[in-house]
C-alpha cells in the first residue's frame, strides 16, 4: 500500500512538472500552486480520514460516500487556494466555485450509487454466511445480487465453496453417524444372541440337567465355537476402531503376489470343502514383487474370499485371480452368489452393512465387519477395492501400487 501510494505521488508530481514546462509557467508559481493544492488535498484527506474512523462501524454505503466526498473536496480546496492566490477576477472565481459546486454534487450522487451497489453486495455476503449458519450451507437464493467487489466476489466463492465443503462433511457424518447405529445393533445382536446360548449351556451344565457324555462334549465344543466367534467380532472391531481412528500401523515388505494367493487359497481351503464351494486361483502372466503389510493383506483376501463362499451355494465355485493392470497388482474374487441388488453394490463396505436377507447374521457369522475392514487396509495402502456384478455372481476387485522397480506384466484380470 506504502509503494502503491508513494508511486502515485511520484507520478503526479512528474505529471504536474510536464504541464508547467508545457503552459510555460513560470517556476517559482508552479511551485506555489502545487504548494496550495497540495496543502489543500492535505487538509481535505484528514478530515476525511476522521470521518471514515468515526464511521468505522457504520454502513458500507456511508464510508463509499465519505470516501468520493474526500476526493472531491481535496481537489475543490486545491483549487479554491490556487485561485485565490492568482488574484483572479470576481467572474472568474465565482465560475471556478459553481464548476466545483457542480462536480461535487454529481460525484456525491455517484458516490451515493457506488455506496448502494456496495450496501447490495455485502447484503448479498451476509445472506450466504447467514444460510451457512442457519440453513446448512445452502447456496443463496437464485437472483440474489452478486458482491459488488473482486474482493467480495471473491470472498463469495471461498465461502460457497466453504458451504459445499460443509454440507458434504455434514453428509459423511450423517452417514457415519447411521452406520455406527447400525453397527450397535447388529453387535448387540451378535454379542447377545452366542452369550444367552453360552449362559443357557454353562447353566445346564451346572445344574446337571445334562449329565450323558455325549450331549456335555457336544455343549463343550459348542461353547468353544461361540467363544471363538466372539472373539473374532472383538478382534474385527478393534481392527476397525484402529482404521477409523487412523492409528493402523502398516510394516511394508516384499512379497510375491502368488506367495500371497497361495496362503490365501490355502487358509480358505478347509472353509470351502466344508461347505462343498470348489475353490480355484489362477495368475495371468509372471508374478510380481509388491511392497505390503503381509499379514494385513491376507486379512483382505481371507476376508474376500470368506465372504464369496460363505454366499456361494454348495457346488458352486470360488475363483480368486490375480495379475498386473497400469502398474498395479490386481486380484480380484469372482463367487455364485446370484449378485448383488443394484441399490446396494455401493454400500457393501460401508460400515456394517449386510445387505439382503441372505445376508443376516444365520448366514453371514459376523457382524457385516469383513469388508469394512478390508477397504480400510487396502486404502491404507493407497489402493482401491471396487465390487460389480458379473453373470451369476459378483466380483470383487482389490488393486495395489506396484513398487517402481517392479516389472510390468501384460495381462489382467477380466
């Protein structure tokens, strides 16, 4: 601001010296007329600088007609002085004095509208801060009056731009916000239903209800399993709470993609023949070196393809392949489990959710966890999992970056 004004001095003192040169004034009374108009815009300057202080808190629209006031009567006092000191006739400073006159009211006029067209504008402003406040950040009303100023303007859109910020973060809390609800219930659910089975079972036992060897194996194998499940819905929701709170700790490593398909395959091999689901994996083209936390990837996997069997009907089949596409490792898990509602394929990592009634807690065993979980690792590797329906079934699609020093095979998953 300093420079910009020093500038403009300088510039105008240039400008004032040419025209003396040009008109042939004399020195010594170009001096003395820039003196007296100088003097003059001075005093006008401060006075209007006191006016704006004590309007601070005022309205825009008064401070703009301070400001074009100041102006014009700087140069209205600049020029009164210069005439009074050239001695100039009676007719000529009274036609000096209705020119100024004259100027002045149109510049106050001018300013007047400059001064509504600014009141218009910050009227505007406040409108959008006001419905970010109150209404959620909805846009202001079509056919509203725009700011008046760049500046304005300007601030216009950083706060749009804050309001739509805000509105889809109220949205994702929304959301989150249902889904933890639905989270509460499914885990109360599943916590309640294996620990009355549990209590009702240890009771028996205690009373001697059950007495015959055979029937106190079978509780004692069955507690066992609902004991095990249990613990496997508390270590679910501690691994999610550690996404979600972004304190999952990854410890990358090498590893060869078909190393990581064949411990996957063979961790759900014992799960698939149970249940009769034939389980096959294929790798298009040579295997690459990626750099994962192993074990939390085979948790993706393992979780992937659980949930292809667990939804795949007896004599169905389980395909697991995997290869390179655009420098990354892709694997996808292609199941028979009918498909997925089309209203429902972008909610199936969303948190607890389990879909149709296939898919409730008889069938599924957990708490609509697994894939929750296995996005949250694979973008905590900074990939993507995506799911579609194919035919008969559905595939499910992981892609993980490749290393830079890894080679890039040709052929990919369908």
């Amino acid at each position: 601001m300093r420079r910009t004004a020093a500038a403009i001095v300088g510039c105008g003192l240039a400008l004032a010296v040419v025209v003396a040169v040009v008109v042939g004034a004399p020195a010594s009374d170009a001096v003395q007329l820039m003196g007296f108009a100088a003097g003059g815009a001075l005093a006008a300057g401060a006075a209007g600088t006191a006016a704006l202080s004590s309007l601070r808190h005022r309205s825009v629209r008064a401070q703009a007609v301070v400001v074009a006031l100041t102006s014009v009567v700087a140069v209205g006092l600049g020029a009164t002085a210069a005439a009074d000191a050239m001695f100039l006739s009676a007719h000529d400073y009274g036609a000096l004095l209705v020119i100024l006159v004259t100027a002045g009211t149109v510049g106050l006029v001018t300013a007047l509208v400059l001064g509504d067209r600014l009141l218009a504008g910050s009227r505007s402003l406040g409108e959008i801060v006001r419905r970010i406040g109150d209404l959620g950040g909805a846009p202001p009303a079509p056919g509203a009056p725009p700011p008046a100023t760049e500046e304005l303007a300007g601030l216009a859109r950083q706060l749009a731009e804050m309001s739509n910020r805000l509105e889809q973060a109220r949205a994702r809390e929304r959301s989150l916000e249902a889904s933890r609800r639905e989270l509460v219930a499914w885990v109360s659910h599943d916590l309640r239903t294996p620990l009355a089975g549990i209590r009702a079972m240890v009771e028996a036992l205690e009373d001697g209800v059950v007495t015959d060897a055979g029937t106190v194996e079978r509780y004692h194998r069955t507690m066992r399993l609902e004991v095990d499940r249990l613990a496997g819905l508390v270590d679910d929701l501690f691994e999610l709470s550690r996404i979600q709170a972004g304190a999952l700790e990854l410890h990358l490593e090498p590893a060869s993609l078909s190393d990581l398909i064949s411990d996957a395959l063979a961790g759900a091999s014992a799960v698939a023949d149970a249940k009769g689901v034939h389980l096959e994996g294929r790798l298009d083209g040579p295997a690459p070196e990626v750099e994962v936390a192993t074990p939390e990837v085979l948790r993706v996997l393992r979780n992937l393809l659980d949930n292809a069997i667990r939804h795949t009907p007896a004599a169905g089949q389980v395909c697991l392949e995997a290869g390179v596409m655009d420098h990354h490792a892709v694997v996808s898990v292609r199941d028979r489990c009918g498909g997925i509602p089309g209203g429902e394929l972008d909610r199936v990592f969303d948190l607890a959710f389990r879909g149709d009634a296939a898919r409730t807690p008889e069938h599924d065993g957990g708490a609509g966890l697994g894939l929750a979980i296995a996005r949250g690792i694979v973008e905590a590797h900074h990939g993507d999992i995506a799911v579609r329906n194919e035919e008969d079934g559905c595939r499910f699609t992981l892609r993980l970056p490749l290393p830079s020093s890894s080679s890039s095979a040709t052929a990919s998953p369908a």
